[in-house]
C-alpha cells in the first residue's frame, strides 16, 4: 500500500469534487488488513461525500473454504476492530462474500452470513455467486477435477440495462456468455439453487432494509439468532407459495433454473418502474416499497406464528418501527412522528431490556418521491453506504 501517493490522491478528487461538483463517486479497491492506513483516505472521501463503502472481502468464513481457494482473511476478532473503527468515524462499509466456493456446503455458507450479522454488521453485505474466471483455480482443470466443479453456461452477469420486453426471451439472449460454479464436491445444483434462496433472502431482507430492524429487536429481546430467525422465515414463506413472499422466492428459483440453462438473461423487470433488469433483491425490494401492506401482513404473522409475538400492541410497535426506518417514496415528507409505548428503539440500537415508555419518535427522511429515482438512488447507487435505512442520526427522541 502507498500510503503517501493514495492520501494525496483522495485530497485531489475531494479538491475536485469541491471545485466542480464531480465526481459524485469514487471507487476503489481496499486494503482489507490495514484499516488503521484505509480509515484516513476513507475520511477524506466520505467527508466530501465521494465514498462508495470501505469493502471488506472475506470471500468466507470457513476456513475450509479459503484453504480451498488459497485466500486467508483477518481474524474475527480484527473483524470486529475495524468494523467499530470505521462506524466510530461514519465511515460506511460493506463486507463480500462469495456463495459456491469448493467446500462450501450449503451449512456453513448459511452459517457464516449469520456470523457476520452476528459480529454487529448491519450496513451492507455483497454476496457474488462463484463465476469461473481465467487466471484463476477455476482454469486449472487439474483442480477443477480436485473439487468436482461443474459449471453451467449462462448469459453475462449484467443488471441496469435496458430490456425491450416486447422482444421475445430467445431473441434477447446473447452470444457472449460466461460460467458460473453450480455444482462441486461440497454442493449439487440443488444446493446451489437453494443456497441462492438463502442469499436473496438475507440481501433483500436484511442489506435492503425491510426485515432489518424486525430481525435485530427479536435476537436482542428473544434471543433468537439471525441464522435461526431467517432460516425459519425461509421455511415459512416457501411453505406458502400463494403468499407475497412465497411468490417472490418461486419466481427467483424458477428463473435461476432458467438462467443455468442458458435460457433467461439475469434479474426481473419491472416495467411500471423502469424497462432495466435489477437484481432479483432489489426487485423484491422494490416490489415491498409498491406494495407493503401486503407485506406487513405476512411479516405480522410470522411473528406471532412462528417467533411467538402473542402482546399485539408490542407486535404492531416493532412492524411500526420497521416501516419508520425504511426510506420509502410514501415516507418521503422529510419528516414524520410517530408515538410509541415500548422502548423499541432502545432495543435495536442500544441493546436495552424491552420496557414501557410513552415516547416519540421524529424520523428524518431523504426527499425522492419517484419510483425509479428512489429504486436507482437508494437501492442501486448507494446501497453500500446504507440508504435504504433512517441513520441513527436522523432519529430524535420526543419525551411524552
């Protein structure tokens, strides 16, 4: 790392940016094992509001996992550290992991993105799934045979481009394709196929925002972990495909399916937003914002079903709460009250003990009331730094 040569750098497109406005980001690739010398230039641009989110890329957290693919990550313990480091400083970062790595079963992969809510990073996870790429192992077909890795032809890993649905799928497919990892000696196709579920799921759920904060106050106040929380809610939905989410999961594997077998690009359209193919989290996504109350309702029975929420006034505060803290077209009045009889807040945010007390909360949003401004905004361009959520900062306790 070239400390001097990179800080003077971050200086000069912060000068830049002060100067003329642009560039309104800037990317780059992070030093994962050195955030005492990152956090400095990551200042200098988050500062001048450059900054795309400080990656930390663990690839996995099975240690099986990167022997197999001769990586080594800092320790959790360093983990930890960092991830305090950079939120001390306001500082956004996000962690990628890769799903379909050899020896990564579809266990430890679930295990380990619940590790890493469990380590108290709730920001941003980017979760890519295994492509073979030259110059790496997944060209060397002696290790290939290693690790049994089967790959399946698919189209380019492509989202935000226009889609003329109009046009027939088979006339939209292109001749430039590419291989992902689908199978190998630790997963089958099923695996894989399932292990997506899980993947869109916790993207959508949790790094999205809508089932963030839900999750959070039942693992402080009930003790449930994220891994039991989510793993339980993905058995619920799938096992009722009529309901808003069991859709939405069936049309992901049913098009997953379709992608392997060459016969579907990557992502959903939605054409009432925009003719662009987003990722199958962000569609869900958007698909929440436009219809929430729908799925309000299925959240409000899971909790009660399955987690156990029986006080309904408790129930309502914590789906309440939820909703506060999404940056929503229909939230987006720059500023809403709302009156709460439990200390929600101060269970999510301050690991408090779950008791009565009349308040208020005043929530401060940012102000996009179009559809594909919001979707483009907060779920495309600025998901790494957490858009999709109310900052902390932005929230103010009203004493009644």
């Amino acid at each position: 790392m070239y400390f001097d040569k990179d800080i003077s750098l971050a200086k000069y497109v912060r000068d830049k940016k002060e100067k003329f406005g642009y560039p309104h980001a800037f990317r780059v690739t992070w030093a994962k094992g050195m955030a005492d010398k990152v956090i400095h230039i990551a200042k200098i641009l988050e500062d001048c509001k450059a900054q795309k989110g400080v990656t930390i890329a663990l690839q996995s957290m099975s240690p099986d996992v990167l022997k197999a693919v001769r990586r080594k990550n800092i320790d959790g313990g360093k983990l930890n550290e960092f991830i305090e480091m950079y939120e001390k400083q306001n500082i956004s970062s996000y962690v990628e992991l890769i799903w379909g790595l050899p020896e990564e079963t579809i266990q430890s992969f679930v295990s380990g993105v619940s590790q890493i809510m469990e380590d108290g990073f709730h920001n941003y996870l980017d979760i890519h799934i295994m492509e073979s790429l030259v110059n790496t192992p997944f060209n060397d077909p002696e290790y290939n045979k290693k690790y049994k890795v089967v790959t399946s032809e698919t189209q380019l890993f492509f989202h935000h481009r226009h889609i003329d649905e109009s046009i027939p799928m088979k006339d939209r497919l292109h001749d430039d394709t590419t291989q992902f990892v689908t199978s190998t000696v630790s997963y089958t196709q099923s695996d894989w196929i399932e292990g997506n579920g899980f993947r869109w799921l916790v993207l959508f759920g949790h790094y999205l925002g809508p089932l963030q904060f839900i999750a959070r106050f039942v693992r402080n106040n009930f003790d449930i972990s994220y891994k039991e929380f989510y793993t339980k809610l993905l058995n619920y939905i799938e096992s009722e495909p009529n309901s808003f989410l069991g859709s939405e999961i069936h049309d992901v594997k049913k098009n997953l399916n379709l992608i392997i077998q060459n016969k579907r690009h990557w992502g959903k359209v939605i054409s009432d937003v925009a003719n662009i193919n987003w990722s199958f989290e962000e569609a869900t996504a958007i698909h929440i914002m436009k219809n929430y109350p729908s799925f309000q309702e299925q959240l409000h029975s899971f909790l009660k079903e399955i987690i156990g929420v029986t006080d309904l006034v408790l129930l309502n505060e914590i789906l309440l709460y939820q909703k506060s803290r999404m940056n929503y077209t229909s939230n987006m009045t720059k500023q809403k009250e709302y009156q709460f009889k439990y200390n929600i807040h101060d269970v999510i945010e301050n690991d408090e003990s779950l008791k009565l007390k009349s308040h208020k909360l005043k929530f401060k949003y940012c102000e996009i009331s179009d559809e594909y401004e919001w979707a483009k905004t907060i779920l495309w361009f600025n998901r790494r730094v957490g858009d999709y959520k109310v900052n902390i900062d932005n929230i103010d306790l009203i004493n009644t």
